[in-house]
C-alpha cells in the first residue's frame, strides 16, 4: 500500500509535537490536539501535503482481546463528541493521519487487557473505514466522526492564540532542522524569558495499525 507520509517521515514528525508537547501541552496520550494540529502544519508547510486537522468521536479497535480505545460520550445508545470528549487527528484528501497513535499505551490506561498495547503508526486510507463503533472486527479497525462545529470552535481558539501559533512555528522550524543534521534537544523561552531544554524523545515504532 502506498502512504502519504513514510514511516520515517511519520515518526520523525511524531517525535517533534510529542517532545513539544511534554512540556508545553498535557503529556502523552493525552494532547491529540497538540500533536494534530502541529502535525498538520508541519505536513502542509514542510512536506507540501494537504492536510487539516478534524475534531471529532474516535473509536480504535487494539487487540484481539477486542479492547476499543473511545474518545466519545454517549447518550440513549448513541455516540456523539463534545468538548470534554472529543480526538484530534489529521485528514489529507485520501488518508485519516493519527500521530498519537504511538501512544495510543498511554491513553488506554483505563482499560483491562494486560495485554501491551505496540507503538505503530496510524495512516489509514479513508475508504477503510469502519460503518460505525459497532463494525469493529480486526486489530487496527476504526471508525471516526468528525464534528465540524467544534472543529471550527476549537481551531478559531487556536489560530487566536499567540502562544499556540509560536509552539506551531517551534515545531516546523525544528523538524526542518532534523531533516539536515541531527538535533537531540532545543532550547525554548516562553513570554517570562523562562529557558526550557526540549528534548526530542526516542521512538521505535514496530509497524502500522
């Protein structure tokens, strides 16, 4: 199957909003907006690939024990995502992009499998797609709905939010750099002239969902 991105391209994008974002937004498996949006920045403005990020209800089948990973409420039998329980993820014209999937460990803490949850990429084509959260059948299966009003909201918070806009430029400046020597850590001064060291964290991811 040809991808959009290459494994490597992935990972090393990954590696960025992931490193920016354990200091400056919530941590791993939690910042899906952090990683997304800054990786669809970086997709459109370094790799020249036509990307948005989408907001929305988000289910992940991640094992065969048929543990599923959920970013939705629900209500009378019905999903739905709201702004206390949404995910964030990146479309190109015909890719569904996840670059928390990597930590998708982290974000399934809450559920009972034992069983560990691998480091993969996620970049499935949409046409893959699930019918809905009760269609989940293999590993890997999904099934996202993107909620265009509170994508709207959440990305007009953000595109007025001066912090927001200079991490965004961070992480694009720094994954340019890694593409031509290697850069281990990045010094960042916040609005107070406060110093923080960023380092880029290791990634080893096996393969793909």
């Amino acid at each position: 199957m040809k991808f959009e991105l290459t494994l490597k391209q992935y990972e090393l994008i990954y590696r960025v909003v992931a490193s920016v974002g354990a200091n400056f937004s919530h941590g791993a498996g939690s910042s899906c907006q952090f990683y997304n949006v800054n990786a669809a920045f970086i997709l459109n403005k370094l790799l020249k690939v036509k990307a948005r990020p989408v907001m929305g209800a988000a289910f992940i089948l991640l094992n065969e024990e048929r543990d599923v990973l959920s970013f939705a409420k629900k209500e009378n039998g019905n999903f739905y995502s709201s702004p206390k329980a949404f995910h964030c993820w990146v479309e190109t014209e015909n890719y569904i992009i996840d670059f928390t999937a990597p930590e998708y460990r982290e974000a399934a803490l809450g559920l009972k499998s034992k069983q560990c949850i691998p480091r993969k990429m996620f970049q499935k084509t949409k046409n893959s797609m699930s019918n809905d959260p009760y269609s989940l059948v293999n590993v890997g299966d999904f099934y996202f709905s993107a909620n265009t009003e509170l994508t709207n909201n959440l990305l007009g918070k953000l595109s007025s939010s001066l912090g927001g806009q200079d991490l965004a430029k961070i992480c694009l400046d720094w994954s340019k750099k890694i593409t031509k020597k290697k850069i281990s850590s990045l010094p960042i001064i916040n609005d107070l002239g406060e110093l923080t060291n960023v380092n880029l964290i290791n990634s080893n991811l096996v393969s793909t969902w």
